[in-house]
C-alpha cells in the first residue's frame, strides 16, 4: 500500500508543475481519469489473453 501512496505522491507532485492545471480538483479528476484507463488497459489485455490461451486450452 505504501507504494501505490509513494507513486501517487510522484505523480502529484510532476502534475504541480504542469502550468495547464490550476489547482488540486484538476490534479484530482486528471489522476482518477488516468487510474481508469490503466484499469480498462489491463482488463482489455488480460481478456484478449484469455481468448488467445483459450483456442489452445
């Protein structure tokens, strides 16, 4: 858990000095946007795996 805290602490800090978002609601819903499509990424990935592997199975 302390590293998910670390890596988002890294992100919000590299995002403070981004000159296009003004304050922590911005940093905020950029960060939540981010996580999602992370998420959506390794579940589309994690999916097309299983197809593949199931053809073999």
């Amino acid at each position: 858990m302390s590293n998910l805290s670390s890596l988002i602490k890294s992100i919000r800090d590299i995002m403070r000095e981004d000159r296009g978002l003004s304050g922590d609601g911005q940093r905020i819903e950029q960060l939540a946007w981010m996580l999602f499509l992370k998420i959506m990424d390794n579940k589309d990935r994690s999916t097309t795996f299983l197809k593949k592997t199931a053809k073999f199975a």
